[in-house]
C-alpha cells in the first residue's frame, strides 16, 4: 500500500471519529436515564410526550407547504430565466443566495414590522395569517437550496428542443411545463424538497419569534429544562436529517424523468394526425 494511499485512509478515518465519537456520546448518554442500566426511557417520554407529536406535525405540515409554495415559485421562474432570460441569470442566483447571507433574525423582524396587527397587510392579527407568514419565511429560507438543486436538473436537459417540439405539436407554455419540463426535473425537485424538510424541521429563529408552536422551539425548551430527553431529541433530529440525506442520494442518483406523460404523448399524436 502506497503512503499517500495510507494517509488518505487515516484522515478519513479521523474524520469519521470527530463527527461520530460525539454523535454516540450523546446516543450513549441518552440510554443512561435510569441509572445503574441502559434502557430506551428518555425515548419512551419523549415519545409519549404530546408537545412531541404536535410540534412535529406541525412543522411536517409546514414543510410540506413550504415545500409545494417553493417548488410552484421556482421551477417556473428557473425555467423562464433559463429559456428566455439568459442574460438576467446572475441576478436571479444573486437573490436566491441573499438567504444564506441575511440572518433569518432579521428577516423575522422585517416581517413583524410590515404585516403586524396594525398594518395595511395584518397577517399577525390572526393565526392562520402567522402560519401562512411563517411558511413565507421558510420559503425564503429554502429558496438557496430549491433554487439551485431545480436549476442543476434543467440544466442536464435540453429544455430549449423540448420546448420547441411541444410548441411545434401545439402544446400551450403551460402545458409544457407540467407535461414536459417538470416530469424531467422531477428528481432534483425532490432532491430540493429534502433539504427544504431538514431545514423546516430544525428551524427556531421564525417559529420562535413569530410564536408558533414548532419542533424547532420545542427541542430548545425541553433542551433547557431536561438532561437526558434532549440527547434523545437530537439524535432523533439527527436520524430525520439523515433520512433525508438517503433520500436525496437515492432520487439525486437517477436519471431525469420521462419527458412526457403517457396522457400528453396521446394528445399530441392526436393533434399531430392529419
């Protein structure tokens, strides 16, 4: 075996034991809640907990339309920019990433100062307005990352041909993008819905501050209040994150989607019949 080959291994192999040493001291900590024995207690309280369950539907449900809300904003717009805007792509990657570099503090605040109560756009005054205004913040949180991951799926095709085949075969804007554009960047779709879930589902700064009963806020209240459920919660939070990573490997690693759908492959046969 070469050297360089064996100190490749070794920095690896260190890596691996920085992030996971701590990850199975917390997991180990987490078995120790009765004393003198290991046992799963701090996750059978954790579990029948209904602050748990509540919280995690919650953000779930709101992941879900954080998730639907992006997907709707972006792959249109991407697919517009990428189509017909060419020259105005550096400005639309430059607003997608001003997320990352504007603290979402201060996204929450500018927000509790335009549509608070008093407001001209009282979203606060209710509390189905706060949840809708909470996953307007999610969205913007998301938007680096969807935005990125639907822009590298049209990119690997050719939407300017496809475009021109469905337009030349009589098909609307609009049903090409449901039928032809969207079935091809399918997986970088979800590969954006992943990241989106993992960032909703650990997020505190918004659901915080906005007053919504969250996991986010849960996992820091029971964090601050208890010694052994929150080593449970993280690993439980750390699992769901990883979930997702799977997830967004397996449907990342396929090939784009069928271009057309069985149903719109019939009627432009159809129309393209004399």
């Amino acid at each position: 075996m070469k050297p360089p080959r064996i100190a490749s291994i070794v920095i690896v192999a260190l890596a691996a034991l920085y992030f996971l040493l701590p990850l199975w001291a917390t997991f180990h900590f987490s078995l120790t809640m009765v004393r003198g024995t290991w046992s799963f207690e701090a996750y059978r309280v954790v579990f029948a907990d209904q602050r748990f369950t509540d919280t995690f539907l919650f953000s779930t449900v709101a992941a879900l339309a954080t998730i639907l809300l992006g997907a709707g904003l972006v792959v249109p717009t991407a697919y517009w920019v990428r189509l017909k805007l060419p020259r105005l792509r550096p400005l639309v990657e430059f607003i997608t990433l001003l997320p990352l570099v504007i603290p979402p503090i201060v996204l929450v605040f500018g927000y509790l100062r335009l549509y608070n109560s008093s407001s001209w756009l009282p979203f606060t005054a209710t509390v189905s307005g706060t949840n809708l205004l909470l996953v307007f913040g999610y969205t913007v949180l998301a938007l680096p990352y969807m935005y990125r991951a639907v822009d590298t799926g049209l990119q690997a095709i050719d939407i300017r041909t496809l475009t021109e085949a469905a337009e030349s075969l009589g098909a609307r804007r609009g049903a090409i993008l449901w039928n032809v554009i969207l079935p091809n960047v399918r997986p970088a779709i979800l590969s954006g819905a992943f990241l989106t879930f993992a960032i909703v589902i650990g997020e505190f700064v918004l659901a915080s501050l906005l007053n919504r009963p969250a996991f986010g806020p849960y996992l820091q209240n029971v964090g601050a209040n208890r010694a052994y459920e929150p080593a449970a919660l993280a690993v439980i939070s750390f699992l769901v994150t990883w979930a997702c990573m799977v997830l967004l490997q397996v449907v990342g690693g396929r090939g784009p989607g069928r271009p057309r759908s069985r149903l719109f492959s019939l009627s432009l046969r159809k129309r393209a019949t004399p």
